[in-house]
C-alpha cells in the first residue's frame, strides 16, 4: 500500500493544523516499519530536511518528495491560461474538465505514483486525480459563528469545502461533534465520516536544555507567577473574555494576575484586542508574545500557575493536550470538544461567563486540593488517550478505500 502524505509547506503560521499534520505523519512512519505501507511525503523545500529527519528517526519505509511549485516562465502562463478558461468555463456552467491536463501542475499531481492520497487539513490542491483521496476536516466553525467571518471567507468556505466532502473517498474527523456537523449541515453518508483521534501518544513539546532554561528564567524573572494561554488571535479564541475576567479578578478581588498569551498575532482580530487593551486597567498585566520556539512553549506550560482556555469552539484543542501532558493544571471552555477531552466538568466554564472564568481561576489558584483533583484527573484521562492507536484507525480508513 502506498500512501501519499501531502504535508505542504505547513508551518506554526497554520495554527493548529502544522502539529496535527506532524503528528499524523510522524505515528504514521512508525506504524509503516511493522506494516506493508509504503508513504510519499509530499513536503516543500522549506520543511524537506525536517520530514528527513523524522524519517531517519523512526527508520521509516517513508521518502519525501519536494512539491514542484516553481516552474519554468511557459509553464507559469500555461498555468495561469488555463486556470483562467476554466473559471470562465465555470461561470457559464460549462464543463471544465479536459482544461484541467493542459495545466502542468495538475498532470504533476496526476502521475505520482501512489495508492491514496491523504491531505490532514481541507482543501486539497486539486481534485479528480486518478487515485483515491482523503481530507482531514477540521472544522465547519463558519456555520456555528458566521459572524466570525467576512462574506468573501464564508463564500470561499462554502464552495471549497462542499467540494472536498464531495470529492474526497473518505472524510477524517477527529471528534464525533465534527462529524456529526458534516452529516447535518452537508448530508453526507455517515459511513463516508470517519473519526479518527488525535495522535495522543506524540503530543509532546521539546524540552528545553539547560541553557536554554537559564535564558527563559532571567526572561521571565520579572513575573512572579502567570497564566498561560497558547492561541493564535483568532475572535473564537475568546481572549477578550479571558482579559475581562482578569479585569473582574482585580476589581473584586484585589489580586494582579499576569497572562502569557503566545501564538500568532492574527492581523483580522488581534487589532480589536489592542484596541480594547488601551482603555483597560489591565494592560500591563496581559502580554502578548507572538510564536516562541517549542522549547520555550514547553518551558512556560511547566512554570506557569495555570492554563486557561477560553476558546469558543475547537475541533481538537492541542494545547488542551499538551497540558495535561505536562500536568499543568488547565482549565477550559464547556464547548465542542474540550470538555469531552478532559472528561470533568469541575475543570470547565462557560465561556461567555466573565465572572464564572474568574471565579474557576481564583480557585485553581488558591485550593491546593482542588489543583492536586486537576492534575491527577490529566494524568488519568493522558493514560486513557495513550490506549487508542490513531495509526491503525487512519490505516483501516486507507484500507477501506482502496477495497472498494
């Protein structure tokens, strides 16, 4: 069996989906040396080395394969002509599917040889390929908060995402909330939805070395204790809610508390927060500090006092994860699937409750018993994810597939 990986060009700028598809491809390459699986890691030039390695790793029967994105002048404007008529062919309601083998990318993606083709985030790059394809949906987030979006992100969803349910063999979910919105919202056959858990075993962050732990120590030595919040800036991230309840904290409670925001600071909301952050008495009480290395991430989830995770929807929340990985006391939202992931209640909130995340966050912190309760439960719940073999579920779908 061989199967096609398309890792792309994806980096931390993806958000949750660059772990994710590392994750996949990495139980995947372990599971390829005790079975008859042969896996083409389609990767770009920037990530080819690091793809090697984990290759190399797990002495995997794996080979990366640069995607050739950059062609000659001639075959940039083929591209370009031919992409064009089949808009144009589109707009009229025409058939456009022989336009499509005069684009060289298209015939590139056509002639690899493989079985299947697993793409671990949406949208594919083409479709109608001769072999079988399989999409990893993430989330449908635009239905639940269409507010969240612009009409142009809304139309592009709608149009691009019906066609990868509808074009793919065999669709990968990793939570039955997710599956359950793809079978509503776009009728599809329930036996086409398949869940398939997060890799639990791999979610793991680099520790960082001795030196590198002196430098985050004199970094940081001005904060006493924080809270820690890894997310891009998305608005169903919910920092806002995050930063009033820390508001409400000092207002009623007299207490600083210090919040560490990382992630990528999302230019189509993370204006609105500095914008609010101006006239709050809070201000320099939140930080914001972009995307850190892993081994620093790794260094703040294990020095901080606690995780907090306000978000308003997640299709798999890995820094839910990496806490209770770490043992970290986390708190985090009642929504989707978070509070299915830490399985106990008392560790949750509603998210739109200020004065709720307050109070959960003053007794985090201040009830020992009640943080022993917390970490004790991430240990459990870690031990019952590390008895699912994500692999071999991923692998009965590719089986599946190619039986039919």
């Amino acid at each position: 069996m061989k199967i096609g990986y398309w890792l792309g060009d994806v980096s931390l700028h993806s958000g949750g989906i660059a772990p994710y598809s590392w994750r996949i491809l990495e139980i995947l390459l372990i599971k390829s040396k005790f079975q008859e699986i042969d896996i083409l890691v389609f990767c770009s030039s920037e990530v080819e080395k690091k793809c090697l390695d984990l290759i190399n790793k797990y002495q995997a029967k794996a080979k990366p394969y640069v995607i050739p994105l950059k062609f000659s002048f001639v075959e940039t404007v083929v591209s370009r002509f031919t992409n064009l008529i089949s808009q144009v062919l589109i707009t009229f309601n025409i058939p456009s599917q022989v336009v499509k083998y005069l684009n060289p990318s298209f015939l590139w993606f056509a002639s690899l040889d493989i079985d299947l083709l697993h793409v671990p985030y949406q949208t594919p790059p083409f479709y109608d390929l001769r072999y079988p394809l399989v999409v990893t949906m993430h989330d449908v987030q635009e239905l639940h908060y269409p507010e969240f979006f612009t009409p142009q992100e809304r139309v592009w969803r709608a149009e691009h995402y019906w066609k990868s349910l509808e074009k793919s063999s065999k669709i990968i979910v990793s939570f039955n909330h997710v599956k359950e919105d793809l079978i509503k919202y776009f009728r599809l056959d329930n036996n086409k939805v398949h869940i398939s858990h997060l890799p639990y075993e791999k979610m793991y962050l680099q520790s960082p070395t001795n030196e590198e732990q002196l430098i985050y120590e004199n970094k940081y030595a001005q904060l006493n204790s924080f809270l820690l919040y890894p997310a891009q800036t998305w608005q169903h991230k919910n920092h806002l809610c995050l930063i009033k309840a820390v508001e409400y904290i000092k207002e009623n409670f007299g207490i600083v508390i210090h919040v560490l925001c990382t992630g990528k600071k999302n230019s189509s909301f993370f204006p609105v927060i500095e914008d609010y952050l101006k006239n709050s008495e809070v201000a320099d009480q939140i930080h914001f500090l972009d995307i850190v290395p892993e081994p620093e991430l790794c260094w703040l989830y294990k020095n901080c006092s606690l995780v907090v995770i306000p978000s308003l929807y997640e299709a798999g929340c890995l820094p839910l994860l990496e806490s209770m990985s770490l043992e970290t006391p986390v708190i985090c939202s009642s929504v989707t699937s978070l509070p299915e992931t830490i399985g106990d209640l008392r560790f949750t909130f509603d998210p739109f409750n200020i004065e709720q995340i307050a109070n959960l966050i003053i007794q985090m912190l201040d009830n020992s018993d009640f943080r022993i309760d917390n970490i004790v439960n991430s240990r459990n719940r870690i031990k019952e994810f590390h008895q699912i073999d994500s692999a071999a579920e991923l692998i009965k779908v590719y089986q599946e597939v190619l039986s039919t």
